[in-house]
C-alpha cells in the first residue's frame, strides 16, 4: 500500500517539476492537509520511503510552503532565504543525498517525527 502511495507520490512531484499541470483541487487539498505537522511528518517520510532525495526536497518545499515557515527557518539557522530554497531545491543539498546513500547501504533510512 506504502509503495503504491509512494509511486503516486513521486508521479505527482516529478510532474509538477517537470512543468506538468496539476489541478489546482489537488495542490490546495494537499496545501491544506500538510499544514498539520504529523501529516507532513507523514508525507515526507512516504517521500523518503523510496530512496530518492530530489522527491524527498520536493516533498519538504511543499511543507514549507504550506506551513509557511521560510522566513523562521531563515532567522533560526541564519541563513537567507535565498541560501534555504537553493539547499531545497531539486538539485538539493549534496551532504543530505550522501548520508540517505550511506544509510541505505548500511540497510536504514532517515525517518521523519513530529515534534508537536
């Protein structure tokens, strides 16, 4: 069940990436329902479930829109918003990429809790 969501999942990132049009229901439903930390938490681990970071950094881009935290994750780790998006965006964070590759070697993988 897991998987099938997952392939959805990554259909549904890739596509809005790649400039595919999604309908607008689907973006706002999916906005509306990440908003709540355990189903982000939820959301960004069907993401990592694959082994993919560039699905899992779409995955977070959506969760920081919608809970709409940019601007405090920018004052927290001070770093401009500027610098968060590109450690974000598709090409992502090349340390994040390395560590997900050498715990799936070893058998594990990041997880994600709330902490709410």
């Amino acid at each position: 069940m897991i998987g099938s969501f997952y392939n959805k999942l990554v259909t549904v990132l890739l596509g809005a990436y790649q400039g595919c049009t999604l309908s607008v229901s689907y973006n706002d439903y999916l906005i509306e329902s990440i908003k709540d930390p355990k189903e982000a938490a939820g959301y960004l681990n069907a993401a990592l479930e694959g082994g993919d970071i560039k699905v899992f950094l779409l995955a977070l881009q959506n969760v920081i829109k919608a809970q709409g935290v940019i601007a405090a994750l920018s004052e927290k780790t001070h770093k401009s918003r500027t610098s968060l998006y590109k450690s974000i965006s598709y090409n992502g964070n090349p340390y994040l990429k390395s560590a997900n590759q050498i715990l799936s070697t070893m058998g594990m993988h990041l997880v994600v809790v709330a902490n709410r």
